[in-house]
C-alpha cells in the first residue's frame, strides 16, 4: 500500500471557498515599496529597470525565495485580477505607466506563454525542424 502523500500548502492559498482563482498569474522579482500604503512597486528583474505597481488585495500568496534557491533572493508572487494588470487597467500614477506597459510586454512574450502554458496544464507544442537530431537514431527526437 501506498503512502498517503502530504497535503500542499500553495493550492489551499490559491483557492477561494474550495474553487481555483481562475484570472491568476505567479511571478518572480523583487518587493519594493509601493507608491501608495496600498499597493507595492514590483521589480521584474534584478537590475530594478522593469516594475509594476501592485494591489496588496490582489496578492493572494507570496512565497520568499532563499539565497540557497538563488543567490540574489526575491520573492514569488501570485496576483489575482492578472488581466488588469496585463492590459494595464490598474490606476497607478504617471511615473509608473511606462512601467505598466514594459510589464505588459513582458507579459506577452512567447517565453512567458510558454510557461503560463506549463503552469496551467496546456501542452506547449515543440518547435517542429528548429534542432537536427544529435543521436541520429530517430527514437528520442533529439
């Protein structure tokens, strides 16, 4: 017989009264101080040039990432309401709206696609003829 497995924490926090949230995205950077006592300034890379301002009420989990994990620290977010800040429906003030939109580029990207896909299930299909098989045995595809 098989051992019962441990319940996780992070599906208890991403859900709502039993439901998953389903406008919902997780995203690494790093927490800054927001603009108002409300909301917090997020880093999406580690040299501060890309931000979002973000709602504390649309953050539904947070999860530190050690310096084990990675050398310069940050912090996961999950933020419910994803489609408002994808499409840069938030009301942030004027310094922060080009932030808004490299966020939203961001956002957009194939490679970010591509993991959004992964996380929600979805198959990400392989580019077809990019790569020359290395082995050359036509069974693993590489």
């Amino acid at each position: 017989m098989a051992k019962k497995l441990a319940l996780d924490e992070l599906p208890k926090r991403l859900t709502v009264d039993g439901k998953k949230v389903e406008d919902i995205i997780m995203v690494y950077g790093f927490v800054a101080k927001g603009t108002e006592e409300n909301n917090i300034t997020f880093y999406l890379d580690p040299a501060l040039k890309t931000s979002v301002v973000v709602k504390d009420e649309d953050i539904i989990h947070h999860v530190k990432v050690t310096k084990s994990h990675n050398p310069i620290g940050g912090t996961i977010i999950w933020v419910k309401n994803a489609a408002s800040y994808l499409q840069g429906k938030t009301a942030q003030t004027q310094p922060h709206l080009q932030s808004q939109q490299n966020a939203e580029q961001f956002f957009q990207g194939d490679i970010y696609q591509q993991f959004a896909n992964t996380v929600q299930g979805n198959t990400v299909p392989k580019p077809q003829g990019a790569h020359v098989p290395v082995c050359g045995c036509g069974k693993c595809g590489q």
